[in-house]
C-alpha cells in the first residue's frame, strides 16, 4: 500500500452513449441506449437518462424497450470508440509510461512513475487537469479515482460519476468501505455473494468482522484469503503496461436460429476469417482454434484444437473451425457462433503439406457453403455482394448524401430510411425520408466529435441543449421547416 494516492483510475462516464450523444446534438439531454438492436440484442451502454428508467448494461434490449420505449436505440459504432479512446490514451500516456487500459473507456495510471510528488494534492491537481484535457479533447467526460492501491482507485473513480474526481486518503480506506455491499469488492460476483449472505455477511465491513479464517471455510483458502484482503483495503498490484491478450475472436448472436447444417458451416468460415483478420491487425498468430456454440435452448458448448504450430493462415484456421464443428450437433438450433484463436504468438510456423491440403479442402467447403446459401436464399452471398452498402440502415450509423451532406440513420422500414442530418457540431438538424436504394445516399465514415466545426470562434466543446430545446429522438419537426420530405430519386 502506497503512503499516497499516486494510482489513478479513470473511468469515461457512459463512453458508448456520451459519444453518440456529443455526435448527434438532437440526443443530447435523451435518453440513449447502444447495444444490439434485434430481438436478440443486450444492451452495451445506457446514457444517465435511460438508467433514470432501470436500464442497465448487459440487459436485454427487449426489455429495456419496455422501460423506455422512447428512447433512442442505437447501433455501436466502434471505429468512433477507437477513435476516442485513443486520444484518450494518449492523454494518459502523458501522464507516465506505466498506464494499463481495462478497456477502450477505462484504464490505470501510476503517477509516481511519471514524477507526480508522492502528495495528496499534486495527485489531486493532476487529476482536475486531465479531467479538463479530456474534455477538451474529446468533448466526454470522464471520473478519476485516486489512491494508494488499485482496488480502491477504481472504487473511487465509481464513487465519482459521473463526472467527478474522489480521492481516499490511506488510512480512510475502511472507513469508505465499510458500509458498501460486498459486491463492491473484485471478484464478488452472485454466488459468492449469496454465499455471504446465507452466513450473514452483506457489507464490506462486515465480510472483514467475520475474519479470515472464517472466509477460508466459507470460499476455498485462496478466495477467502484474498477477499479478507481486500475488504481490509489490501490491494499490493502494481499498475503493469503491458497487458498481452490470451486471445482473439469473433462471435455472431442471430435473430433466427439457425438450423440448416450447411448454413451453420458458411457462417463458421465467415467468422473464422474475421478472426484472422483481427488476428493480423494485431500483428500476431496462434497454434490453438476454438469454436463457441450456443444452441437455442441456451447451452453453451466449446470445443477446441491444438495445431503444430502457431499459424495466421486463414486455410489452416478455417479447416480447424469446420473440423470442430463436425464435433457438434446442432439439428436443434443455433443462435451464437463465434471463432476464436489462443496460444498468441509473433511468429507463424507453417506446415507446407498440410497448407496444400488444407487450402484444397477450404476450396471445397468454400463451394459447398455457397452452393448451399443459393439453395437456402442466396444468404451468404447477399453479404459478400452488400460490403460497400449495408443490408440494413441501422439506426445509429453514419450516412452521407449527395446534395444534404453528413447525418445518422434514425429508423428505417418498408423501403424507406429516415436520416437526420447533423454534425457534433451543428444544432439539432433536420429529418428526412429517402428510398431505401437511393444512389445519392450512401455509409459514411464518423465525424471528430470536437474541432470540425466552422472556423468562426465557434467553440469546438458541444452544446448541451436545454431538454425544452431538443427535439425527441423521434420528432420530425426539428430544423428550419416541419415535417418531412420524402426523396423517390
């Protein structure tokens, strides 16, 4: 435990829907819900208006709708978060060379390795001032914890949204702690929880009353041993840079479950290639495949293969994935599918005979999964000829027209797509209506959230419109004229 608060946690409050709301000016003040939109999707991200409602990350979208019907429900769009959280890491990384992201929003920081004094308030003042940067940079918000240990840095930061910094001063840590749920703590997920409380234990302070000893007979030496640890604010990691990843996949949950065998084994090839396609933009290779199969009653099975040898081959991968899938029945029903790669490594070893026949035997399946799609409706090949043009608008996503410029897609249905065009840096713009199939419409790319907007001295920082001035997600009289126009070009 450090005599000072030298870790920082920061944490970007509600970072998927808070972008989506600094790039659209009409959801700014709106309840905004990002996650899968199907029957089937779960939420990824709710703004603070929508949790006003009860919804929460990971819920399923049907019944966040129930909650909140009037809600905007959107697509994610990661090349954005990249795009963000790079700017965002590069604010950190400025701070000190020993920064360890969690995710794309989330990350630790040691300041004392990059020549922060070990005193509460250089801590404090430096986290006040990348909160501003951030803002500045980004136009998002974001919470910083501070304090002597990991654990409760990111305590605090959670303490801190949204939008805030804390600080826990070593030597005030059970005094925090004590009255929180158990749940606060790493690692306490439900049945650990639950087994707490059949033993009467609910609070931090009272999991660290019970002693250790008694946590040991409850859950296991190293469970208990290291949950008595932290209820005491124990916490000895250190902030650590590099943070290699295990592993690389895909996975595709589908509004119908699948059924057809050879529908089943085309979309195994597809996501077995965008595996390896994440797989080489990490500069990296793997010796072991993994398949993931959720079947519809939800039963969830794996299976994996261990090669010679690590390899990026997509032949290699995919004649793994389909050999795999030969080990699972799946007449019943297939919802989830995905594709994974472990075993990481920087090199590739290749196998020249078994590359021979492995590419032959692609080539095979490959054929068959495509004479199989035309049999079942042209599936598979209706995405191979949409790459340039989505099946589907989904509300969320990036459009420009020809003659009105940049916007986002709001609905669409029964041939027609609505668009509202507007910028991050614009005023809540206007509502239209095209074809479906409109050449004038096409996707776009997305737009820097801060700093693309007219150089007048207009400020770069959005605009948080009044909830009596922004239009609802789903009013079509926003803009300089009423209603809509429908474009039959």
């Amino acid at each position: 435990m450090r005599p000072a608060p030298t870790i920082l946690h920061l944490d970007m409050d509600a970072f998927f829907a808070a972008a989506e709301q600094a790039a659209k000016p009409s959801l700014r003040g709106k309840p905004v819900v990002v996650g899968g939109i199907g029957v089937r999707g779960v939420v990824s991200t709710a703004s603070y208006e929508a949790r006003v409602f009860g919804i929460r990350s990971a819920m399923p979208t049907a019944q966040a709708r129930r909650l909140c019907p009037n809600a905007a429900y959107l697509t994610p769009r990661f090349s954005l978060y990249r795009q963000v959280s790079e700017t965002v890491m590069e604010l950190l990384h400025a701070l000190s060379p020993l920064v360890e992201p969690l995710s794309l929003d989330e990350a630790f920081v040691d300041l004392e390795a990059g020549g922060v004094p070990p005193r509460t308030a250089a801590a404090r003042a430096v986290g006040e001032r990348l909160r501003r940067e951030i803002r500045s940079a980004t136009g998002l918000t974001g919470s910083v914890g501070l304090a002597g240990a990991k654990m409760l840095a990111k305590i605090a930061s959670e303490v801190a949204k949204p939008n805030g910094l804390v600080v826990i001063e070593p030597g005030t840590e059970r005094e925090l702690l004590g009255p929180m749920t158990v749940r606060t703590l790493p690692g306490v997920g439900p049945a650990t929880a639950e087994a707490l409380r059949r033993a009467g234990i609910h609070t931090v302070a009272e999991t660290a009353e019970a002693g250790e000893a008694e946590l040991v007979r409850l859950l296991g030496k190293a469970h208990g041993a290291g949950l008595y640890a932290m209820a005491l604010g124990r916490d000895d990691r250190p902030v650590v840079a590099e943070r290699d990843a295990k592993s690389i996949s895909v996975e595709d949950t589908f509004e119908v479950d699948l059924t057809d065998r050879a529908r089943v084994r085309s979309e195994v090839l597809r996501l077995a290639d965008r595996c390896v396609q994440r797989l080489r933009a990490a500069g990296r290779s793997g010796r072991t495949v993994v398949i993931k199969v959720r079947n519809y009653d939800f039963s969830t099975l794996t299976r994996s293969e261990t090669l010679r040898g690590p390899t990026d081959d997509p032949a290699v991968i995919r004649e793994a994935a389909v050999r795999l899938l030969e080990m699972v029945d799946t007449t019943g029903g297939v919802r989830l599918l995905g594709v994974g790669v472990s075993g990481l490594a920087d090199f590739t070893q290749e196998d020249l005979f078994a590359q021979v026949a492995t590419e032959r035997e692609a080539e095979e399946a490959e054929k068959a999964a495509r004479a199989a799609a035309e049999l079942s409706g042209g599936v598979a090949a209706a995405r191979e000829a949409e790459e340039d043009r989505p099946r589907r608008w989904h509300p969320g996503l990036d459009v420009v027209h020809d003659e009105y410029g940049p916007g986002w897609v709001q609905g669409s249905g029964v041939g027609r797509v609505t668009v509202r065009f507007e910028t991050p840096w614009s005023a809540p713009g206007r509502v239209r209506t095209f074809a479906v199939e409109d050449p004038a419409l096409r996707p776009g790319e997305p737009l820097p959230l801060v700093g693309g907007g007219p150089a007048d001295g207009q400020s770069s920082e959005p605009a948080i419109l009044p909830k009596s001035l922004s239009p609802e997600p789903g009013d079509d009289t926003a803009g300089s004229e009423a209603g809509e126009e429908i474009s039959r070009r």
